[in-house]
C-alpha cells in the first residue's frame, strides 16, 4: 500500500475503491468496484498513479452533468503489468515510449538497464521504481519483441498489452506428449459405438480444430413427422483432467484467441489440431446430445451419452451452400453419398428456425468483415462474411444442443455455468424508446421488454432507408452476455435456460459443462477444480455479477439469502472466463486495429464513400463502403459552422444550415490522418468547395438561400463567369475571405 501524499481533505469523505483507467489525453478515470458511475481525474492526479493501478479515491466535486471529479488518496495494488513500447535514445537519456498511450509517462531506462534493445526496437519493460508526484517511471528492459514492421508484431504486443497466456507451462506439453496419438480399444468402453453414423463436421476453409459433428434423418415425433438430431461434440474431457497440468493453463486462457493467421488455443495443437480434433475419417471420442425435432421445430425428447464416432467428411460452409443451391451441381455429384443428409440437416434447420421466430428470438442481420492477410501479414482487402443457409443451419444445431445441456443441469439442480443475457438496462431502454419516438418508429418496447418487441421492430423497420440506423441501435441497447451459475435466461435468444455445450477445444466453459453432464449420468457431484483463490477485488467483483444477474429486487418478497461457497466458486469461475472472453476479443480487435491502420497509410489523401455507423458530441464515424474500415471525421471537420448533439436521434446536427449527421447517412471522405499507436483514423469530408463559394455568392446577393445543390452552383459559377473580369476577382476575393473565417473560428466546446 501507497499513500501518495495528498490532502485528505474533500467535499466528500468516502473512499472510494477501484481501477484506474488512463487516457491518451493524459487524463484518467477510476473505474468503480461498486458498478457506480466513473470518477474522472484531471492530468496532474495522473502523475502518480499508473493504467490498471488499484487505488482509493474521494469525489471532489461534480461538474455541471452531475459527473464526479475525485483525487486518488492511496494506492491499494500495482499488478505487476509489463509495459511494451519502442526504446528511444534523446539528448543521452534512454526511455521507452509506451505503446498503450492510456499509460501516459514515458520510462526512463538506466544506461545499463537496456540490454540488447537497441534505438527504435519493441520491447517489454519491467518497472524498478513506480511514478511519483515530481518523477517519472523508471525500468528495465525484459524482452526485446523486434523492429516495428516485423511481421505479426502487431500479435506479438497485444499478447502482451493484454495479458493474454501465449506460452503452455513445461509440465502442460509435458503431460501433452504423454498423451496417445489416438483413440485407444479400452477408450472405447462404456461409450456408444457410432462409427457406423455418418457424422459430417461442417465448418469454414481456414478451420484446423473441428468440435462439432452433425447427423439428422427423419423420424416419427409421436404421431407426427420430424427428425433425429445428433450433435456430437469432441470430448475433451476424457483427456484434460480436472486439475491436470493441461486444465490449470486451459483454466488460465479460457478461451482461445483468434487473430489473422494465428490462433492462440486453449490447448496444446496435440490435443486441439489432434486428438481432440474430429478430423475425417478417424475414431474420435465424443460427446452426444441425441434429440428428437417436431416438424414445428419443438426438442421433443433428448438423451446424452459418451460415444466413439468417425467423422464421414470434412464440409466447408461454401460448398453446403452450393449443394443445397444445386443437388445437381458439380459439388453435389462429387458428395452424393451424403447429399440426402444434407438434406435433411436443412429441412430440420428450417423447423427449428419457425421456432426461432415463434419464440420471439433476435435476429439482426449485420456485416462480419473478415481480413485477407498475404505471406508477410499485410492486408490485402477486406472482404465481408456471407452468411448461407450452411452457417445457419449449424448455429441452429448448435443452439438446439445447449438449450438442451443446460435444460439437463438446471433439472438435475447440480451448479454449473449458464450463458446468461439480460434485457436492456433502464438507461438503455430510455435511450431507445426516445430515439424510436424521435424518428418517427410507431412501435416502441414497454417497461419489461421481450425479444419479440425488438424482433418486431426490426422486421417493421425493414425497408426503411435508415433501417441499418435503427438495427444499430436496437443491437447497441443490448448487455453483453455473461457466464455465472445463477440463471437468468437469453434474453436475446428468448431462451429460459441457455449453455455453451459445443465448443469445448476453444472454451473452458464448455469443458466445465461437459463434466457436469458426464457427472449427472454418473449419479455423482461435479467439484470444480483447485482454482487460484480469487482475490479481495474478484470477490467483490463476483459479488456484483451475482447481483446483476439474480432477480430484480422488486420483484423478491424477501431479501435473497448469500450464495453459498459452492455458488460462489462457480461465480468466481465464471467471472474468470466471462473477464477473459472480453480480453480475447480486445486483443483481437487491437490487432485488426493496427492491421487497418497501416493497411490505410498507402491510402492516405484517398476518397472514398461511406456511411456513418456513430455519431458523439465530437464527431461521426464513419465506415468505407469498400474497404469496411471505421475512421473518426472530427467535429471540426465538419464545415463552418456549429454543430449540437441530438441524443435523441443520435445525431450531429448543424445550426445554421439544419445538416444532419445520423447513423445510416451517406458521406464521402478523404483519408487525412492515420495514428498506428493511437489505433486511430481520421476523415475528412469532401466538399469540392461548393459551401464557401454559395456563401461568398450569398454575400454578392446571387447565391441560393440553404446549402447549394451541385446544380445551384455550377448555374451561379455561369453567371458569375459572365461577369466583368473585375467582378470574378471580386468573387475570388469573397471566397478567400469567406474560407479565412472558417479557419478562424473556433469550435464550440
């Protein structure tokens, strides 16, 4: 603990814990344990503090939106984070410019503490002596990652920015060797034999690890028609062991991580490119959620059990679709042994999608870009996701298995993990019933909102022109989804009870849930492994998830009794995974970041249209209709004049010439400025000067009232031409005097 000296003086005297987070500004906030709003700090309480430092802080005052400002009064923990950035060498002193800007101080770096690194390179710094009032950090360097244009350098930082485990312990690979190289006769025992089933995995060109395996064929429903299902997921249980090597780093990762041509399993590529992997045409153990489908797209019946399976053909997405376009085609002929099951996948897939609209559930249908990276790892474009019938009627087999998992746990009444997504919180609900009535939406949600009411809102919204604006912000008005062991339901699924059952290779939950199936048909009680014991702060963090996610408290007759220590380490377990789902997918996004950035630096001065997905008091972004990159047009940028925020409509709109900016609106840009440590793009709009000569025009009393249309101008530019030669110097003059007060004015803040 750090008291760094200031005053306990303030205007309030609670303490208040939490976590800072920086800003590039050089200012920060202190993100609050107790969920509250986030108190800002001004740059000079930065100094002694660092991004991620535990701290207490007092409210000092609030500003005039009610927002706390606060002083840091002690310094509770300093993680033990290391900081990447470039080593530089300045009038002989050595520092190393961080490359996440939140952290704002550049490390000094004593002369003999620079190792290898040499002037310009990427490296790790580990601190010897933290910020103070008056000091800056000093360090060393720990690893020297490369020069900044090495290929996959930009994976190499966000592995470590963030945190992410990239390395397996000794004692993992180890046991990994250990393991057989494949399925062995007394593996086999006890497990259903389905080799004989022709199972099939369908999955995208670029997948190696294969967890999920299908099969359907018509069936009789009680008195109806319908189908067999079967969902056969690789067991990775029955090779990682609960408290093995293997399971303390897949615990640690929870998940693997996806960046352009690389992934970081969860598992050793022995377990999840091998003997996990249901590759074709090999014995593999499973998992199996055998069910029975209505023709209404009802579960009719499900059983699980462990089995042994030989995966009949490795699909790709691309060529389902062809087959189920054509059952003629080329694709077909070559697969006709297995077209019939095709199928037949389809048909049930068309069932359990009925039921997917009857239910009410959420489906917006938004753009997946996805990045073609060549030999180096420089882009080569940006190419959108098509989503076919092939990618939907496996999202709905699968969907279909984890409703029934976690329907086999909740009836059990054995603890385990629930995929949990809760309805708008009410901020969010007041943000969207304003914007829908503001844009003239005749549908709106009520005060405990069901799927269905934003499922018919979108459909009724369908063929508006701002109907990509409106499904953006019903998405935006969503929670994010969470693992925890008190079940909430999927709101945006419209299911009660909801699990991740299906992807045990690349997510640790899964695995867990898979040992809670295996223990219920084993009449026994599934312990959770010796996990490291959560700190004060996770404590209370899991204490706030639970609250989050229990019943609303109007809702209790009486107050809920405290979750028992069983809850609370499948709390803390999925506080853990639910926290390291957020960092895969930060790293990631950091990744593809930096990718854009300096795949846009050969296009800067470039034009390009677009269509505006954001609009802030600071300006719009704005995505390029070709190259799907995201780029920020500052509010400055904007044209001459001053521009309010409508949180209502979530929209920029122009004082003086009533332009709008909303999300859905069509710009063209110029790329202006690219920030690759900022991960940042700035655009600029393209006006072709059509606003500066309309108000010189204007001051000659020849000019159109509002904003020119091309045609206004190019009619007045006619008559001005046709003017006396003194009268166009005249005109020149206007214009230039009009742009210099442009320049001039300042925007307002």
């Amino acid at each position: 603990m750090k008291n760094i000296g200031h005053s306990n003086t303030g205007l309030l005297l609670d303490e208040i814990e939490g976590v800072i987070q920086g800003h590039r500004d050089g200012h920060g906030f202190v993100v609050r344990d107790d969920g509250e709003g986030d108190i800002y700090l001004p740059p000079n309480e930065m100094r002694a503090v660092l991004h991620k430092d535990r701290v207490k802080a007092r409210i000092v005052r609030h500003d005039r939106r009610g927002r706390a400002e606060g002083r840091v009064v002690e310094i509770i923990e300093r993680p033990p984070h290391p900081i990447i950035g470039r080593l530089l060498h300045e009038s002989g002193v050595w520092l190393v410019a961080p490359e996440d800007k939140r952290y704002g101080q550049d490390v000094l770096i004593p002369k003999g503490a620079t190792g290898l690194a040499k002037p310009g390179q990427v490296v790790v710094v580990e601190l010897t002596e933290p910020p103070s009032l008056y000091g800056q950090p000093v360090g060393r360097v720990k690893e020297v990652l490369g020069e900044i244009d090495d290929p996959g350098m930009e994976i190499e930082i966000a592995v470590r920015k963030y945190g992410v485990p990239h390395e397996f312990s000794d004692a993992c690979l180890a046991l990994a060797r250990s393991l057989p190289d494949k399925v062995r006769p007394q593996d086999k025992a006890h497990r259903v034999d389905l080799t004989d089933v022709p199972l099939v995995t369908i999955d995208g060109e670029d997948a190696r690890d294969f967890d999920d395996a299908v099969y359907c064929e018509p069936a009789k429903v009680g008195r109806t028609k319908g189908w067999r299902l079967l969902v056969a997921i690789a067991d990775v249980s029955n090779y990682v062991e609960t408290g093995s090597a293997i399971d303390i780093d897949a615990y640690d990762r929870a998940t693997s991580v996806y960046f352009p041509r690389r992934v970081i399993p969860m598992l050793p590529e022995k377990l999840s490119n091998g003997l996990c992997s249901l590759n074709p045409e090999v014995e593999r153990l499973c998992m199996v959620c055998d069910m029975l489908i209505t023709g209404t797209g009802e579960i009719y019946a499900y059983q699980f059990y462990p089995a042994v399976m030989w995966s009949h053909a490795r699909f790709t997405y691309t060529e389902v679709a062809a087959i189920l376009a054509n059952t003629n085609g080329p694709e077909a002929v070559r697969r006709k042994e297995r077209v019939q099951d095709l199928l037949n996948l389809h048909d049930v897939y068309r069932a359990l999608l009925k039921a997917r609209m009857q239910r009410g559930a959420v489906d917006f249908e938004t753009t997946e870009t996805q990045i073609v990276c060549d030999e180096s790892g420089r882009i080569e474009r940006i190419v959108p996701r098509t989503r076919t019938d092939a990618h939907r009627l496996i999202e709905e087999a699968m969907l279909a298995a984890n409703v029934c998992s976690a329907d086999f746990i909740q009836e059990s009444k054995h603890p385990g993990l629930f995929r949990v997504h809760e309805g708008p919180t009410p901020e969010k609900k007041d943000i969207l019933r304003n914007y829908l009535k503001a844009i003239g939406v005749p549908l709106t949600i009520t005060e405990e909102p069901q799927p269905a009411e934003f499922q018919r809102i979108a459909e009724a919204t369908r063929d508006r022109p701002d109907s990509q604006q409106i499904h953006t912000m019903l998405l935006r008005s969503m929670q994010q989804a969470i693992y925890t062991p008190i079940n909430s339901g999927h709101f945006g699924l419209a299911y009660d009870a909801y699990t991740h059952f299906t992807s045990p290779i690349r997510r640790y939950p899964d695995l867990l849930v898979h040992r809670v199936i295996k223990a219920i048909l084993a009449r026994r009680k599934y312990e959770l492994p010796a996990l490291p014991t959560p700190g004060e702060a996770h404590e209370k963090l899991a204490r706030r998830l639970a609250s989050k996610v229990r019943a609303p408290a109007h809702k209790l007759k009486k107050p809920a009794p405290p979750p028992s220590r069983d809850v609370q380490a499948w709390e803390a377990a999925g506080l853990h995974c639910s926290a390291n789902e957020r960092r895969a997918d930060e790293a990631s996004r950091d990744v593809e970041a930096w990718l854009k950035c300096k795949y846009m630096r050969e296009h800067l001065g470039e034009e390009y249209s677009g269509v505006v997905t954001a609009a802030t008091t600071f300006g719009i972004f704005v995505t390029l209709d070709q190259m799907y990159v995201e780029g920020l047009v500052h509010i400055t940028e904007l044209g001459g004049e001053y521009f309010k925020f409508d949180e209502a409509r979530q929209e920029l709109r122009g004082e003086r010439t009533g332009i709008r900016y909303a999300i859905g609106s069509r710009v063209r840009v110029q790329v202006s400025r690219v920030d690759l440590d900022g991960r940042k793009i700035d655009f600029r709009l393209v006006r072709e000067g059509e606003e500066l000569i309309a108000r010189a025009m204007k001051e000659k009393g020849v000019a159109p009232t509002g904003v020119p249309t091309k045609t206004s101008t190019k009619r007045a530019a006619k008559k001005a031409l046709a003017e006396p030669a003194s009268s166009i110097h005249g005109l020149r003059a206007a214009v230039k005097k009009a742009a210099s007060k442009v320049k001039s004015r300042k925007p307002r803040r």
